[in-house]
C-alpha cells in the first residue's frame, strides 16, 4: 500500500473515552503516517448515536487534513466494510452485581459478532487491535469467528498499556527519560495476573542490573488500572488510547528493533505456552508483521507467575468457549 492510497480505519466505541481520546491521535496521523490519508469508521451501539453525531462534529471542526471522511455508523456491516486497520474498543463494562459469566457471556456475543463482520466485510489482511476487556479472551473469540478468513495472527490484544506503565516506573525509578528504557516484557493476560518483566530492561541501550523480581514493582502494575479507577472514578481513557496507538504504530510502521508487548496467538510459540490462547509475548514488528523475541530466560518466579496468567487465560478461554454457542 502507498501512502496514497487511503487507510480505512475502524473504530468500534467510538462515542465512549477512550474513543474520543484515540480519534484525534489517529487523525493527525500519529499511527499510520504524517502523509497518509485516512476514512474513519466509526461504530457505537443505538443508544449512543447522538454521542456519536456530536463526536463527528467535533472531528470536522478540527478540520484535520488526514482525514478524507467519516462513517458514523450503528451497523456493524458498514462500519467493517474494506477496512484495513481495526480498534476494536467498545466491549461490555463489567456493571455493579454482575457476575463475571454474565460478563464473559456478553463480551462473547460482541467479539463473535464483529468476528463474523471482519471475516465478511473487511479486507483479508485487516489489522485488528481489541482493546475492549478482557482483551484476550476476546480477541481469541474475534478470531475464531473471522477464521479462516482473517489469519488469526492478524488479530491482537492490547497489552502495550501495561508496558508503558511498566516503562514510566522503571524511568522513575531511574530518573531518566521513559524513552531511554527499553526491553520491558509484559506476559500473558491483560489482567491483574500478567508478568511485567524487566529481567531485560536496557537504559540508554545497556543493560540495567537485575537484582531479581520486585514484588512491590509488579504489584504496582498489575493494581494500575485499579488505582486510576480509584483515582478518577474511570478507568483510564487518555493512557489506554495512547496505548492503543502505540500498538498500531510499531505493528504498521515497524518497531525499528525494538521490543514491544502485544497479546498474540500463542500458536507454535517458543516458550511452551499451551496453544490456542491470546498471549502477550515480546516481539519485534516489521512490513506489518510480528515475530516473537526467542530464547529469553526464565527464573523460577518468572516460570510460576507465566504459568499462573497462562492458566488463567486457559481457563477464560474454556468458559468463553462454552458461551459461544449462544453467540
């Protein structure tokens, strides 16, 4: 694809926060290029049209060169329709007194609906980041139901949120700037399981001395979300769309050898992760594609806390699966 030829990008939840928050972002060609034209597709459920209809005013008085035109949609089949990079953002909000089943079951219904649309209505070689909760899981729902259509190694789940965290800490700790920090790792799931890693951490492109797994650290990150929630009385918007862009930027552009986090499918992987889930792996990215960092080391807590957020993706997975067939 040439820089003249338009991007159609989809956003789905595009009247909520973190919508509003990654439009603009996309729209000045942060992600897919400062010469780049773009359509947005904009997708939100009925009950927020007119939301929708104020966020596309908003965007046409930003009068933002990139973008070429708007789709404001609530149908799911013009909203998927020949695009070619997706956000797949609007998922269901877990609800006070909602019980986690009711919640994986009302995601399923979402993920393998929009499954079905990318595998009938976007372009075969969609990138598709989903950045709804629990990511992974769907993510892995999208993509059984884009399949075979869409290679399940074209579908993602967002855990660049949780490496820029990571990052942001381990500068802090270091008073440096967060762009000298490199090689931090998130495993796993998008959850309060996941293993942030710094066992390879570089600053300014040299190893940072590792004295073993800080518990403190790891906690820090894996409660983040929580404590923004405490903090705002949201969860985080701004960070999740700065993210999201981040993920699509080092996918599409390439990562210029850097390693980044993205939750992948865990097929063939070289860690003996079991096959078949959404994990979020060390990789590099180049012409649109990923490859997974290989032979890294593994300490005895590193091994025990994979395994834990492996099991638990596992386990999200067999109680997802069990929901589809009411999907």
């Amino acid at each position: 694809m040439s820089s003249s030829d338009v991007v159609r990008v989809l956003i789905t939840g595009a009247a909520g926060q973190i919508g509003y928050s990654l439009i603009p972002i996309v729209a000045r060609g942060d992600v897919f290029g400062r010469q780049q034209s773009i359509v947005l597709h904009l997708l939100d459920i009925p009950p927020m049209k007119t939301v929708l209809d104020g966020v596309v005013m908003e965007i046409n008085d930003c009068s933002f060169p990139l973008v070429q035109s708007v789709i404001a949609t609530t149908d799911e089949a013009e909203a998927f329709k020949n695009i070619d990079a997706a956000f797949l953002v609007g998922s269901m909000p877990r609800r006070e007194g909602m019980e986690r089943k009711d919640l994986l079951a009302a995601n399923v219904k979402i993920f393998a609906s929009q499954g079905r649309a990318l595998a009938n209505h976007s372009k075969p070689d969609v990138k598709v980041l989903v950045v709804g909760n629990p990511a992974n899981t769907n993510a892995l729902i999208a993509a059984k139901f884009a399949s075979p259509k869409i290679p399940a190694r074209n579908i993602t789940a967002m855990t660049r949120l949780d490496q820029n965290r990571a990052q942001y800490q381990l500068a802090a700790r270091h008073s440096c700037q967060v762009s000298k920090i490199q090689r931090v790792i998130i495993w796993g799931n998008h959850s309060s399981t996941q293993f942030p890693d710094i066992s390879n951490a570089t600053l300014d492109g040299q190893p940072i001395k590792f004295d073993g797994h800080d518990e403190k650290f790891i906690q820090t990150i894996q409660k983040r979300g929580a404590a923004v929630i405490a903090a705002r009385k949201l969860s985080s918007a701004m960070s999740a769309a700065k993210a999201a862009a981040d993920h699509m930027h080092d996918w599409w552009n390439g990562s210029n050898g850097n390693w980044v986090s993205m939750g992948i499918i865990s097929d063939g992987n070289p860690y003996g992760i079991a096959d078949g889930i959404m994990f979020s792996f060390p990789v590099e990215c180049q012409g649109r594609d990923w490859k997974i960092i290989p032979n890294l080391q593994w300490d005895d807590i590193a091994k025990q806390r994979i395994q834990t957020t492996a099991d638990e993706l596992l386990a999200e997975k067999q109680e997802a699966l069990a929901e589809t067939e009411n999907a």
